[in-house]
C-alpha cells in the first residue's frame, strides 16, 4: 500500500494495523525504531490531516512513543499517603454557597458523577456539620454508656478495639437529599441533588455488643447518642435498632475514620437517616422513653399537608438516580453509550431496576452490575444507541420488600410539599439533541 495526500482513513488504519503486527516480530528497541520510522513517514505524507481518527495533534498518541515513555519519571516515595493524579482535580466535593454559607454548620456534596463501582474513597464521603469539624485526640477519646444498665462503663479506643469487629459495606445519606427538588427542579447536577449520599466498608464494634457488656435493664427501650461536637448534637435511637445492626465505628474504607467523619468513633445505623449516624460519639445513655420528651433535644420530622408531622421516619425510602448522562457527564457524539447510575434502599437489597428512555410511557429492565448488598449502594447500567434525538432518562428501583420508588406526584399527594426531608422520588434528565443534559420533573 503506498502512501500519499489523498490516503483514505481506512487505507491509514489498515497500514497502522501491518505496522504493529510487524512490529511485534522485533525487540523493543527494534521496535521503536521501526515505529519512529513509521511515523516520519506518515506525517512527510500528510496522513495526519486526512486520518483524523488514526492520528492527532499530540506527539504523545499511537503509533508514537509517548513522552512519558521517553524519560524518568517523577521521584517516588515522595508523598508518604498517596494523592489522585492531577488530572482528577475537578473530582471534589462541593458546596451550594447560598444553601449554606455558615461554614460551621454546612454541607458538602458527593460527585457521584465520577465514581465508578459502589464504594465512595474517604476524601470525597460527603460532609453535613452542625457544630463545626472536632480535633479529637485519640489518646484522651472516651466512651460512656450509663443509664438503665446494670454497669455503667466508660471505653476508651483501645478498649473499643479489642472487641469483636465488624466490617461491612453500607450507605450513608442525609434525610434532606434530593430536598431542594420537592417543590420543583432547583439543582444543576446530580452532585447536588443526590450528592448528600456515599457509601463505604464501616469498621467498628456491634453496639448490640457493647450494650450486653454493660447489661441493658428491662426498663431500657431507647439509646440515647450523643456527639462531642460542639452542638452537642444527639438522636434518640429505639433499641430494636440498637440491638439489630448498628455498629460503634472507628474506620472507614480501610483506614481510621477522617476528622470530617467523626474521628476517632462515630455510630452508624444502616439504612437510617445520616443524622442518626452521630460522629464524634461520646456517650451512649439507656432510657426508658425518646429523649425528647423529657429534655431539649431535636428531632427530624416531615410536614404533611394536614398539618401533623412524620416523626421518627427513620428510613431512608428505596431510591435510584441516572449518573451518567447527567449535567455534568453530557453524550458528545451519537453511537452506542452505557446509561449508568445508583439505587438504594434501608429497608434491604435492591432487587431490580428499571430505566426509561420516554419519561416513564415504558420501562426497560437494567442490568445489576457487582456487588449487590443490603443497605449498600447497587450500581445499574443499559446500554443505548443514541443517534441524536431527545430523550426523557429516569430509573426506578424496587426492593426485596416490594417497595417502588414513587414519581414525585405521588410523593407529594401523600406528603405534600412543606418537608425537604425523604424525597426519593423518580428522577428525571432532559438529555437535548445536542448532548447535553438538563434536571426536569415529570409528576
């Protein structure tokens, strides 16, 4: 095959095909040699400009050697904990500056756009305050549990280590995600209304275990925990839930939990509100009633249209939401892409879910991709051609309780809209014939 300006792209690709399949019969330094002489040839023959898909602008894409291939590289063991590469910057946790501009009690959001499989790496588990972020040191940590039991104990951390741990894969989400979009759509991106959400491997010591340490008296019917943050902030948690599958945790991914996450012990309760999930945790009081009846301490509740509340709505509801396309992950080209996303449920295993191309008129079945665990988050995927036209995109989960995530209609002819708190609802994207991708409500 000769080369010369009016080469086709086809004719390049089959020539790149002969080069590396000659290449392959040399050594390395044969090879690149071979390669280098390959190259000249190319561009002394103008291929560059009418293949476009074979070869572009950078001197860095095949059949080049890449520059990074041609020197040494960086010196190693110079950053003694490990860092994403520089080209992963934008993949950050952010905040809404007009949601909360207190930087002591605020929020930060998860980009759940650029995360891939289920588990959320520590440097970017979303972040809620309400007190500010505690520098506790480990050596003078204490634990209390007193109350209604039979021998009031105060642990230190080491003492929580020598206990029996536990490590299991669990989602932690604020009652208030996807609040803003109650009352119509609000956000610009799934970081933001879903991104109060993340999911990690939690280490710790069964609380159930804890509590038979101490021995808990008949009398005792809720757990009172509190946080040493400055807020003092506490949750009245029922001892059915105490006893079941709440873990006293101190690592997080592999690691000691972060500052931001309650180092060196928070309580996570699986598949409950975020808030229930006290950091910073100091002591475990046993009571015979929810605190709030008896002394100053908040509660979350849900505002129905009636006029009463929700209260003690602990579950976080089945839910799911498209990642990819979204706002921030637009279709560039038509052809084959995979829609990817998110569901989960504290009430147990996602067992199925559905996609919709049209706004909910029909509904394709996803496929479940890797891990799928109770009270975990459970990745989705479909594959579709896209060739430009429009499209409506939702997914819609359903648990192994038979619960389905309700459209937003539904929700709010049950709830109404005066709560930001417990918006599973369907979501939608409105994906434009030009790609990109924009947040809409479909009732």
């Amino acid at each position: 095959m000769n080369l010369d300006k009016n080469t086709s792209e086809l004719e390049a690709q089959a020539l790149m095909k002969q080069i590396d399949a000659e290449s392959q019969k040399l050594g390395i330094v044969e090879r690149r040699k071979f390669i280098k002489n390959a190259l000249t040839l190319f561009g002394g023959m103008g291929v560059a400009a009418a293949a476009p898909g074979v070869m572009a602008a950078s001197s860095n894409l095949p059949p080049n050697v890449p520059s990074w291939s041609r020197s040494l590289g960086k010196p190693v063991l110079t950053n003694p904990y490990g860092k994403p590469s520089p080209f992963e910057k934008n993949v950050k946790r952010r905040t809404v500056e007009w949601l909360t501009p207190d930087n002591i009690a605020s929020v930060t959001f998860t980009p759940l756009q650029d995360l891939k499989g289920i588990i959320t790496p520590n440097g970017l588990v979303f972040e809620r305050y309400h007190g500010g972020m505690q520098t506790i040191n480990p050596d003078e940590y204490r634990l209390m549990i007193h109350g209604l039991v039979d021998r009031p104990i105060i642990f230190t951390l080491d003492d929580l280590k020598r206990f029996p741990s536990v490590s299991e894969i669990k989602f932690l989400e604020c009652p208030a995600n996807g609040g803003m979009e109650w009352r119509g759509p609000q956000m610009t991106g799934v970081q933001f209304t879903h991104g109060m959400l993340s999911c990690c491997e939690w280490t710790g010591v069964r609380l159930s275990t804890l509590l038979a340490e101490v021995g808990v008296k008949t009398k005792g019917k809720w757990v009172l925990a509190e946080g040493a943050d400055g807020s003092g902030l506490a949750r009245s948690i029922p001892m059915d839930k105490a006893l079941d599958d709440a873990i006293v945790v101190y690592a997080q991914n592999g690691e000691a939990l972060r500052p931001e996450q309650g180092y060196p012990v928070r309580l996570i309760n699986p598949g409950w509100e975020g808030n229930t999930c006290v950091k910073w945790l100091r002591r475990l009081e046993v009571g015979d009633q929810p605190w709030y009846l008896r002394e100053e301490t908040s509660k979350y509740t849900d505002l129905l249209p009636s006029g009463k509340a929700r209260e003690f709505s602990f579950v976080q509801e089945g839910n799911s939401v498209i990642t990819s396309p979204s706002p921030e992950k637009p279709w560039k080209k038509h052809g084959w892409y995979e829609v990817e996303g998110l569901a989960w449920s504290g009430r147990g295993l996602i067992k199925h879910v559905d996609v919709s191309l049209d706004g909910g008129v029909s509904w394709r079945k996803a496929n479940l991709k890797g891990l799928v665990l109770p009270k975990a988050l459970t990745r989705f995927s479909l594959m579709v051609k896209w060739e430009g036209q429009p499209l409506l995109l939702q997914s819609r989960s359903i648990d192994e309780t038979g619960y389905v995530q309700p459209s937003i209609g539904q929700l709010r002819k049950a709830r109404g809209v005066n709560s930001i708190y417990h918006n599973n609802s369907i979501h939608s994207w409105e994906l434009k014939e030009d790609g990109s991708v924009h947040n809409v409500q479909i009732t």
